[in-house]
C-alpha cells in the first residue's frame, strides 16, 4: 500500500510538471482511422484479427460501459467480437483509460511511454497515440487516455465514429460501415478541452410524439429510454440533459435515471422553473400546496431539501430561482427582495444537504422571460452561480455579458430553443433550424464569453438530428466551424451518415429544406403567407420544394437498402412533409382565388386540396408505421393543420375550401393576367396591364385563359409583331397559361403602351394592355442594380464593393436568412461607431429612371438588443448625401411587433431617401453597431407589390 501510494505521488508530480509545457492548440482531432496499413499504424483489425480492448479494473463504470459500446462497434464494422480484458494483456491492444484513474495509464506515463502535457488536468480532454511495446506482455498498442472520466469516454466514442459507427446508429437507424481492416495511424492524436463547459439538450414539449413513442417503446421515461439518450449524448460528445418534464419526474419516475446518468456521465440538471432537482409534476404529485413563497415558504422548502437528498451524490448542476406554477410568470409586482431570500434559502438548503459550502456546487439561474427584467432592475445572485441567459423562444439571444464587466466565477451560459410552445404558434412538427441562423447567435454567445453552459431545447429529439450535432460540435469547437465552411459541415456530417457518393447533393438537401422551413415555421403557413399573384412567389417556393423533393428522391433510390430508413428519417421526410404542406396552402389559395374568377377548374383545386392533405396523412403513417418496421411509431403524431392561435390543435384539419357551380350565362371563357387576382369575360374592359416589360429585365409575362363552363373554347391571339407568345390560337382545354416576351429589337424605343386582342369562340373580346420600357441608360456596359417595374431589388451578399476599416471588415454568411444570404460587420464584439467617411459600410450601384423621394426598405434579421442599451442600429444614405440612422430594437419593443418580426424571420425598415436625378446612384448601407445582419435591400419607385420575401433580384451585368 504505501509503495502505491508513493508511486501516485511521484505521477501527479510528474503531471503538474507537464502541464506547465505548452498545451496542444487543436480544437479537434483529425482522422486518424484508415482501412490501408501505413507506415508506424497500428492494426486494429486485420488478416482476420481484431485487437483485444485493455483496461485497468480500477477505471471508471461509466468508461468501462463505453468500452463495451466499442467492442460491439468493432464486431458490427468488421465482423469479429474483441476480447475484453481487465489488468490483462494481450499483443495487439485498444488501451483505454482515465489518468490518475487508470493503474495501466498511469504506468505508461511514469515510463515516459505517453506525454499527457495539455491533457492532463484539463476538462474533458483526450490522448490518442499509437504506442510501440507500452507494457510487458503488448507488442503495440493504440492509447485512449483521458484527462477525466468523459475525455476517456469520448476518445472511446471517437473511435467507433472513425471506424464506422454514427452516433446516430441508434436514434436515426445509420448502419455501421463494415470494414475488414482498420488501421489507428501513428502520431499523437489530441480531442482538445471544449470552448463551452457544459454542453446539452432539453427533452420538452414531448407529447404527443416522444411520450407516445417512450411508452411504446419502453414504457414511459424510465432508465431503458435514458440508456438511450445518455449514450447519444456521449457520442455527440454533450454531457448534460434536462429531462423530460411535463407529466414526468426523472429522479421519481425510475430510481435508476439518476444512477445511471451518474455512471455514464451525464451531468443532470432541471428545466429553468424547476429547482432544487424537483420536477415540475412532483408539486402535484405530492399534494403540494401553493406554490408561493412568500405564503408557503416551509412546505417549499421541504420539497427542494427532500428531492435534492436524492441526487447530492451525483453529478448536478442545480437550478435555483422560482417561477410561477407551470412554467408562468412570478405574481404581478413580486419583489426582488423575495426573489433574492428565495436564492438565498436554496443555497442554505444546498449547503444542509451536501455538507459543503453552497459554492463548491454548480448551480444555475435562468433569466427567461420576465426573470431577466428582475436582473435588469438590479437583483443579485451570488458570483459562483451561472446566470443562463435565454433567447426569445424563436432562436434571438435576448442579453450577453457586457464584454468589460468583471469576469463572473460561474460565468454565464446559454438557454436556446429548436422548439417551443407559445405564443405567436408552437412551433415543434419538423425541423425549421438552418444552422447558419444557430451560427449566427451562437457565434454571438461565443465571442461574449457566454460559454460555461449551452443547452438546447429539442422537443421530441427526433426529428432535430442534424442541428442537434452541430449545435454540440460547434459548443465543443466553435474556432472550428467558421461560416466559411459550414456547406463543408453538412457535406461531411452527411458524409459520416450515408458514405461520400452523396455527400455534396445530400448537404445542399439538408441546407435548403432548413432554409425554406426558417423562412416561416410550417405551423404558421397558410395559403396567403407567400404571394400568389405577385413575383411568381408562392409558385416559385412550392416549384424549389418540389424540386428538392425530386432530388431527395432520386438519391433515396440509389441508396442500399439498409440506409433507406435513416435517410427517410434525416433528409427526406422533411423535404417530402414540407413539400406536400407547401402545396397543400398553395392549391388553398388558387382554390380561393378561382372562386373569385369564377373558373371552372375551382372544384379541381379543392379535389388537389383533399388530395395533398390524404397525403400528410399517408407521410405520417409510412414515418410511424412502415419506416424501420414501425420502430418509431408516434414519433410524427404531432398536429401541424388546422392551428386557430398559438397552441396546437387536438387533430389536423383540412383547410377550407370552395366548391363551383358551373356559370349559367352565355359566356365560357374567362381571362386573368399576372399581377392581378381580378378576371375578366366577354368585352369587359381589362383595367389590370400586364406587369411592365423591361429591357434590362428582359422578363417573360403571362395570361391565363379558363373555362367558366363545360367544353372546349377555341381561342386567337394578334398582337404587335415585337411580342412573341406560346400560343396565338388553340383550344382552351382546362386552362391555358400563355406566355409572353418581347423582341426588342423590333421593339419600339423608350417607354410605350398598347394592348393585343383575346377572341374566343363563345364571343369573348378582350384587350389586354401591357407596357414596354425599351430605355436604356447613357453608360455602356452597366453592372450594378436597374429599376424595374417600379423597384430596385439588391440581395445583400451582391455588394458592388465593401468599404472596410480595419479591424472591422464584412463578412458574407452564405445561405444564411429568407433569400441569398446575410452580411455582417465583424468581429461582433466591435464598438458602435462614430459615422464618418471611414466607417465600414457597403454599397449598391443602382440605375433608375426616376427622381424623388422613394422608401428603401431594409431587410434585417430579427436580433434582438443583447446589450440591453439603447438599440442596435444601422444606417443608409445615397450617394454624398447625409446619413440616416435607423434603430432596429426601439420600434420592436412592443409584443405585437415582436410577434410579427419572429413570425416572419425579418424586420423591414422603411427609410425615406431622396433622389434628385435619373440615372446611376450609389446606395451606402454603413455599420453603426454589431451584430446587425442585413439580408436584402429594396428601394420602392412606386411598384413595389406585397410579397412574403420581397421582390426578385434586380441585377444585371450588361456586355456590348
């Protein structure tokens, strides 16, 4: 005994005098599996052998547990079971071990056979090194030696995804990727310390989908379906969990939750109205009283000291505070003082039941909702308890820390949501989460230093598989993970799912089904949200839909069978769900605009309507009931048709429609333009031209020709000679769309008006008036923005030149927000600026042909003020003339403006500009503080038309 104890002295010795040495500056680890042998590598399998996995019978359970995770990993990827071996040894081994733990780890350090310098003694960290003849009796070995008990746990779970095994293997049904050989290539091989401390998901909103499912699958939220949630969380390399909690009780429902998560590692916590480890359904449970302190305080405190007896021994971070019963707001006018004696009298609680000053014990106060305005108006907790602050429910960080406040011991973490229920719709069907959108606020979190906690709520876990894994991989990494390369992230997580056949194609997928889906959560559609007669706009959406959906398809057929199930689950259910609700509201709309034409066709639109929604149902049900032979049956019960106001409907109803009779006069045939929703028969007037013609433009128009009643109505077209349609005479059929151009170079010069003739055989006449605008500007080869029909339209991204100032430049986020993309200033935690000629800002060439004051409107996303000061701000200007400074926060204080900036992914600022002549101009939009994200930019001539995203781009790049 003593000369172990001696020999542990002489290792932490030889540790703390290692860990002055430079730390490893990696921020991941770098493949380091191969199916070739190279020079130095180590076989892990190969000739028919797999090699033992080794550990020490000192190590920790929850290691161990990982440990024969990859002895089956192993025999699922190469067909041959490891031998598993404690204080054994054999010639070819896996290594596993946690220093200061790990008798065998601790051996190959004294003999200098490992360098743990930057390892040892740091959070979470790991060791991978293929080591020759390390011990007695091992020829070679590759090394997994952890800095602490999850470092070891997650060099052991990097190694099975190397070799072939998803963290997903279970959750989305990713096969392993079989293998005969495997080689670890030499090197030292370094899983760095996290950025952020505490990395996790909240399983909430969970009925009826992962309730329905738990209980089918495992009989409720018991320690079967935690073994599951734990073990994902590891392999994503997380380590914390708020459980479950409406109608459960994780430490009460099963004893062994809490056991287990302690074993396997997972830091447990409780939602932000949950404290002390008491679940929100343990009041109720045991007869609980009012719950207010300031009436009740003794029966309260009773509760907390009794349900943290239960978990003191384990791993916690504990939540303090109060919120109202169920998740709603403290009493009207409830004292900061209470709030601060409740902290307070938890803390003495905390310090009774573990027997250990309160600060030795993480803790957690969340500042959501209206807990953060007690925080604002100067309520304290003490230095060691980390302030979690939250967003708006809809991915907007509401506060970070001032960046020149005193460092706080506990720090401050961050509460965010892929899902919610409230107000202005629940949001938790299907993923609505593009990870740029993530990027962008936990960038924000990030570089504020908001990074001791980060927890995510994901409703029913499935189906947030991808943003889950970033949302962890970019906590972990976040230097790692630039804008620049998150294509190259969903390139490679796809990669690491279905192979790299696919890899790029099943990226773009998943990047544009997010997008569209964050454009407006599919809760929230309706059949007026997008246009149906301006820009083209909601057939454009559901035509890229349907697009998308085509190329999900086509990849799902090439697909092996045995990925068929995950690839349903992670890319094609999304696309082929949103895609069919899309065209669902769509034929809603033209069911509605046709009653008003009266066409003929308004009772096929409601047949298509019955049709598209008999089909969510039939997605559904293949999810539940036929996908991986029902396996997660339940998993897509949530409601999605048929919302009223914020709270989910009990069932999915079909939207209303309109039926028609068939038109009892003498005429049959009707005409609509594009543009307008008014139709017109016989030889009424036509008081709706056609959307302007433009030479720069060079757009096609269209008319649409319909039956009011029974039969087929031959029709002619004359037109002026420079119009070129797709038809000049035919039969009407159902309908018939014609499309029109122009031949402009027989065009007439400038800008004119006329019309052409629709005949019909029912003794239909109509003259159709367009306009052509044939003007072109004195320069030569323009590039830049040109008015058209009424407006200028400038995607952000599409600068003509960016005017940086070091060390603020502008950064392109691709993908990012409802169109093309999002442009920022960073760093983001640069000061406001003082505008002048030097101030970073962007600029837009533009042409017009008109001169006045017109409104520019600003497309900005809906950040929220994180400083809490006096606004974040922006400013515009046209060429030399003065700025205008423009507050994004001040007008969206109130809920109804709140409401409407989530809802609809963007707030739009009107800011009027003059213009005293036609021709070129310089738009300038400048910075005046951080984190502002510009989206789009329109300048209204007087044309603009209502849209959801906001008109085409303008742009062209002429060459004589």
């Amino acid at each position: 005994m003593a000369l172990a104890i001696n020999n542990m002295k002489k290792l932490f010795l030889f540790i703390l005098l290692i860990g002055f040495k430079t730390a490893v500056q990696a921020v991941g680890v770098d493949p380091f599996i191969t199916k070739s042998y190279v020079n130095g590598s180590f076989a892990v399998a190969g000739s028919g052998v797999v090699s033992s996995i080794v550990l020490s019978e000192d190590e920790w359970p929850g290691v161990v547990r990982a440990a024969l995770d990859l002895q089956t990993d192993l025999e699922k990827v190469t067909g041959l079971k490891p031998s598993f071996l404690k204080d054994k040894t054999s010639r070819l081994a896996i290594i596993i071990g946690t220093i200061g733990k790990s008798t065998i780890i601790d051996q190959l350090i004294l003999k200098n056979k490992i360098n743990v310098a930057g390892i040892a003694g740091k959070w979470e960290s790991t060791l991978i090194e293929v080591v020759k003849n390390p011990v007695a009796g091992i020829d070679s070995a590759l090394v997994i030696a952890g800095s602490d008990k999850r470092g070891t746990i997650y060099g052991i779970y990097e190694l099975s995804s190397q070799i072939g095994v998803s963290p997903w293997h279970y959750w989305a049904d990713v096969p392993v990727k079989k293998s005969n050989t495997l080689f670890a290539i030499s090197g030292r091989h370094v899983i760095a310390s996290p950025a952020v401390k505490y990395r996790g998901i909240f399983l909430n909103d969970e009925a009826p989908a992962l309730s329905g499912w738990s209980r089918k699958e495992f009989g409720g939220f018991n320690s079967k379906f935690y073994e599951k949630v734990f073990e994902l969380i590891l392999r994503l390399k997380g380590n914390y969990l708020w459980p479950a909690m409406w109608g459960s009780a994780f430490n009460d429902d099963d004893k062994m939750n809490p056991v287990l998560a302690d074993e396997y590692g997972v830091v447990i916590g409780t939602s932000h109205h949950e404290p002390l480890s008491r679940a929100h359904d343990e009041w109720k449970r045991y007869k609980g009283g009012k719950w207010n302190y300031d009436q009740n305080p003794k029966q309260l405190q009773e509760f907390w000291e009794s349900g943290l007896k239960r978990v003191a021994d384990k791993e916690q971070i504990i939540t303090v505070g109060m919120r109202g019963d169920g998740d709603e707001p403290m009493t009207e006018g409830t004292a900061t003082a209470l709030l601060e004696k409740i902290v307070s009298d938890q803390r003495q609680i905390i310090e009774k039941v573990t027997k250990k000053p309160a600060s030795e014990t993480p803790q957690l106060w969340a500042l959501y909702k209206e807990v953060q305005a007690y925080y604002d108006k100067g309520m304290r907790v003490p230095d060691d308890i980390t302030l979690l602050l939250c967003d708006d429910n809809w991915g907007n960080i509401r506060k970070l820390p001032k960046l020149n406040e005193a460092p706080r011991k506990g720090g401050y973490g961050i509460y965010y949501h892929f899902d919610y229920v409230g107000d202005p719709r629940n949001y938790k069907w299907i993923n609505t989460n593009p990870i740029q959108k993530i990027w962008e606020q936990m960038n924000l979190a990030y570089e504020y230093n908001a990074n001791q906690i980060w927890i995510v709520n994901v409703g029913d876990l499935k189906p947030m598989e991808f943003p889950i894994s970033f949302f962890l991989d970019y906590a972990w990494a976040p230097d790692a993970i630039p804008a620049e390369k998150l294509k190259q992230y969903e390139i490679d997580w796809s990669a690491k799912q279905f192979g790299e056949t696919f890899a790029s194609s099943i990226g773009t997928i998943l990047d544009r089904y997010a997008k569209f889906n964050g454009r407006i959560k599919p809760e929230l559609l309706t059949d007026s949200i997008y246009s149906l007669t301006d820009y083209n706009e909601f057939e454009n959406v559901v035509s890229d839909y349907r697009a998308l959906e085509k190329d999900a398809k086509f990849i799902f057929e090439q697909l092996p069978a045995d990925q068929k199930d995950a690839f349903y689950q992670l890319v094609m259910h999304p696309v082929e769900a949103s895609a069919n609700l899309y065209d669902l509201y769509y034929h809603v709309a033209k069911n509605k605009l046709y009653a008003k034409q009266g066409r003929l066709s308004t009772g096929a639109m409601a047949a298509k309507v019955s049709q598209l929604y008999q089909r969510d149902e039939e997605i559904s049900n293949y999810y539940n009931k036929i996908m991986a032979a029902g396996k997660w049956d339940h998993m897509m019960d949530q409601t999605h048709i048929g919302y009223t106001y914020w709270q989910q409907p009990e069932k999915n109803s079909i939207p209303k429609t309109f039926s028609i009779v068939e038109n009892k006069d003498d005429r049959n045939a009707g005409l609509a333009v594009e543009g307008s929703t008014a139709s017109w028969k016989g030889k009424e007037k036509v008081s709706a031209a056609l959307p302007e013609f433009d030479y720069y433009g060079n757009q096609s128009r269209f008319i649409e020709l319909f039956r009011r009643s029974e039969g087929n109505y031959p029709f002619t077209i004359k037109a002026p000679d420079y119009l070129n349609f797709t038809e000049t005479k035919g039969a009407i059929g159902e309908e018939k769309r014609i499309w029109i151009n122009v031949n402009w170079l027989k065009a007439p010069k400038g800008k004119t008006q006329s019309s052409f003739t629709v005949s019909v055989s029912d003794g239909t006449k109509l003259q159709v008036p367009f306009s052509l605008n044939a003007s072109k500007y004195d320069q030569k080869n323009i590039t830049g923005f040109v008015e058209q029909n009424g407006y200028v339209s400038m995607e952000a991204p599409n600068y003509s030149r960016a005017i940086n100032n070091r060390p603020v430049f502008w950064k392109t986020l691709p993908d990012y927000g409802k169109t093309l993309g999002g442009v920022i200033p960073v760093p983001v935690t640069s000061a406001v600026q003082n505008l002048d000629a030097n101030t970073p800002h962007l600029e837009y060439d533009i042409y017009i042909n008109s001169t006045g004051t017109f409104n520019l409107h600003s497309y900005i996303s809906p950040t929220i003020d994180f400083t809490n000061s006096e606004g974040l701000k922006f400013a515009v200007s046209v060429d030399n003339q003065a700025l205008v400074v423009v507050n994004i926060s001040t007008d969206y204080k109130s809920e109804a403006a709140w409401r409407k900036s989530v809802a609809n992914s963007i707030k739009i600022f009107k800011t009027p500009l003059q213009f005293d002549r036609a021709g070129k101009h310089t738009l300038k939009y400048w910075m005046v503080s951080p984190a502002v994200v510009l989206q789009k930019l329109v300048l209204d001539l007087g044309g603009l038309k209502p849209s959801f995203l906001g008109p085409p781009e303008t742009f062209i790049a002429e060459k004589n």
